[in-house]
C-alpha cells in the first residue's frame, strides 16, 4: 500500500484498490465460517470517531474491527467534551495519548480526515466527510461490482440521483475512472454539479437512455437535510423521472444490476419491488462492505493472516 491513510480515492492508486478488493474476498471467506474471528490485529486500538449519524458504516466498521481482534473504543460527540467547548484538535490529540493506533472518523465538514492526519500520528480512515468523499463506500461498491461481474475495466454504471451532496457519488466517481469503468451520471440538472463532465464522466438527464446503456446503476438517496430550497420542485415528480420504478425496469426487458448505499428512501428513488428483487445486490453490498473494511484496515494496519501468525 502506497499510502498510509485512506483519506479519500481520488488520484488513489489502481493496483492499491485491487489489492483492498482480492484481500477482502479473502475476509469474506472468513465471514461466512461458523467462528468468523481472526487474530490479525490482535492488540491494536482502534477509535471510531463519529460526529454525525450512522448505522450502516458504524455497524460495519465495529464488526470488522471485532472480527480481526482488534480492541474497538466508540466516540460520541453529542456526550463528549466538544459540549464543553474543547476544540476539535484536543480532542484527538487527548485521545491518541493513550496510545491508539488507528481512528475511523465520520464528520459534517469536508476535509476533515486530512485535518485529523496534521494532528496526530495514528492511521486516518475516512468514514465519510460532509459532501467530499466515502471511500469505503465507493470501495466495498466495485467489490461488489466486480464480484457480480468478474472485472471492472469497461464496466458501463450508472449513478443516479443526488449527485451534487453525495459523498459516495465522488468516491465512486474516482474509484470506478481509476479502475477503467465507464460512467454516466443522471439526475435532475439542479442536482448533478457543473463540473461533473470534468471528472471524466458522462451526463444523461434521460434515466431510461442510462438504464438502456448500463450493465449496472448504483440509486443514490435524495439528501434533504443538505439541500437548500427550490433544488427538487417534489418528490413526485422526481420520481416520475428519475425513480427506478419496477415498471421501468420491467419495460427495459433486461437484465441489470441494481445497488443502493442505504439509506433508501423506498417509493421515492427506488421501489420495494426492484430493491428487493433479484437484480438488486444491497445486501451483498452490506456484507461486502464488513469485509471490504476488514481488508483496509489489516492492510493499513500490517495485520498478520492466519497462515502468516502459525
């Protein structure tokens, strides 16, 4: 691994992402074991450090990190002493005196996990920051991806939705150009940002012209809580045009890969038939994510595998 923080994927090696993915399939065997526990990080302290919500992403990192041994310490701001006006860097820096070695940090604001890295030594791991990046999640998606289909390169995805506020939008944005797929971006214009076709990637305002042309659409959430007013005339009509409906998919008569990183918000840009459906693999994307991360952080970390600790 080239570097020593997974801060985010942009610029983020090919081979480094390639190796995250073979090495989580690996963890993925161990997951599917009747005993799904490995020593590779056996004394390590890991912090999780969250400062918004999460159930997923925080489920998900805990059980990874319980799964490799690692010793696992949970950080709640709302109880913390930021209430009582000790600023950010204190904080993290009170924490890594007591000799952590990694901190999974989630946080409102973009930038912050390379904010964190100027102030403590400890490995860095982005959980999501604000609308910057998710990593993990852009990651454990191609893993998913590449599962279903057996390569990346020529991949043709769609990501569909709430371009402009979506972290997990960029990261896949990155990750998938990175490792050689094809990408088309569709949504209402007031939410795909401007500089989207700067990034390599194609726009569609038409979700049929992108369901018609993909091998798979990755439906992102509408983020409300992030958007100021006049960005989405209403739900209906969003849904009208963008929502994968079960009868669009039925009228397209093909096969096509479906995938959500959750939250969803079901009747709005997905419908329970095809979320729930054979095309759809949002629970291979859940499990795939335990693994995934079980593989960052054993590599991140210079854990050991079974066969290297006998």
């Amino acid at each position: 691994m080239k570097h020593i923080h997974l801060l985010g994927l942009k610029d983020y090696p090919d081979e480094d992402i390639q190796l995250i993915i073979d090495t989580a399939y690996k963890f993925k065997e161990v997951l599917n074991r009747p005993i799904k526990k490995v020593p590779s990080l056996n004394g390590k302290t890991i912090v999780n450090l969250f400062f918004e919500n999460s159930t997923r992403t925080r489920i998900s990192f805990e059980l990874a990190q319980k799964r490799l041994s690692a010793d696992t310490v949970n950080f709640s701001a709302s109880s913390s002493s930021l209430k009582k006006g000790e600023t950010f860097k204190d904080t993290v820096q009170n924490i890594e005196s007591m000799k952590i070695d990694a901190v999974v940090m989630r946080h409102p604001t973009p930038g912050s996990p390379l904010q964190l890295t100027n102030y403590i030594d400890a490995v860095v791991i982005n959980a999501g920051d604000g609308t910057h990046e998710h990593p993990t999640q852009a990651i454990l998606d191609m893993m998913s991806l590449h599962e279903k289909f057996g390569y990346l390169k020529g991949l043709k995805v769609g990501i569909i939705g709430d371009i402009t506020h979506s972290r997990v939008a960029l990261s896949n944005i990155y990750g998938l150009k990175i490792m050689g797929a094809d990408v088309t971006l569709c949504g209402p214009s007031t939410l795909i940002p401007r500089y989207a076709e700067d990034l390599g990637v194609n726009v569609n305002y038409s979700i049929d012209e992108v369901i018609e042309w993909a091998d798979a659409l990755n439906v992102l959430r509408i983020q409300r809580e992030r958007m100021q007013g006049g960005l989405l005339p209403s739900v209906r009509e969003y849904r009208n045009l963008f929502g994968i409906t079960n009868d669009r998919i039925q009228k397209h008569k093909k096969e096509i890969v479906v995938m959500h990183p959750g939250p969803m918000n079901r009747g709005v840009e997905i419908d329970s038939a095809v979320a729930d459906s054979d095309q759809a693999i949002i629970l291979d994307q859940v499990l795939n994510g335990v693994a995934s991360r079980m593989s960052i952080l054993y590599l991140l970390l210079g854990g050991k595998m079974e066969e290297e600790s006998n």
